[in-house]
C-alpha cells in the first residue's frame, strides 16, 4: 500500500532576532508511510477555484498527522505545501493535496532546505 516516506515538519516559534522579528525552525517528524498518487481531476478543479495548483494527493495514516502545514518526500527531497485534507469514511487514513514548493529541495547535509536558509543559487549549489 505505501509507496513512499514523508517527513512532516511542524514549525517552532523561536526567539527574536536582532531586527526584532521571531525566528521559526523547522522540526521534523520522519519515516512516515505514504502512498503518492497523482491529483484527480476534483481536486484540480477545487485547486483552481481556490486559487492554488493541486500537484500531488499523498495519503497517510490519520494518527500520525497534526495538521502540518509542510512535508517533505525522504527519497527526492522535495518540498509540499499541503492545502487541503480529507478523511473518507471509516477511513483510519487522510488524504493530503498538496502545491509542489519550488525551491524546496531539503538537504541532508546540513539539515536545511534551500527555501528556509534563502542562501542558495539555486538547485545543485552547496547550501551552507
């Protein structure tokens, strides 16, 4: 049933920094068992009503979801934004539609994405 693994990643208020506005970090909870599948034509067309592009569906088990806004997926590094949830009926899983985040490839290295350290050239470039 899964074909894939997610890491959602909730966000931290942190302190402020020195211009005065609060810094976020990202945390992280990973190995989760997804099932990718292609956006149906319904969630394109709701997508598109709200203003959004539905990318990717991407469903999960119920008991392991918060409400994230943001996940990754641990085999391309790809960033998701997710923009709306469903349960089916009697249903322990829920189905994520998600927006592709361009620029968001995460980075093992440092434990960074290129989209939240705003460093990087580019795909491909070192992040530091």
């Amino acid at each position: 049933m899964w074909n894939k693994s997610i890491k959602l990643v909730s966000m931290m208020q942190g302190e402020e920094d020195p211009e005065g506005f609060a810094e976020e970090t990202e945390n992280f909870t990973e190995g989760i068992p997804a099932k990718f599948t292609d956006a149906t034509r319904s969630d394109e067309t709701i997508a598109h009503q709200a203003g959004y592009t539905a990318d990717q569906n991407i469903e999960i088990l119920r008991c392991n979801y918060q409400g994230e806004r943001y996940l990754y997926d641990e085999e391309t590094g790809e960033k998701y934004e997710v923009k709306r949830t469903y349960q089916k009926d009697k249903s322990m899983n829920i189905v994520l539609t998600c927006e592709r985040r361009s620029g968001g490839l995460w980075n093992e290295r440092n434990g960074r994405s290129y989209e939240a350290t705003g460093r990087c050239g580019g795909i491909g470039t070192d992040c530091t």
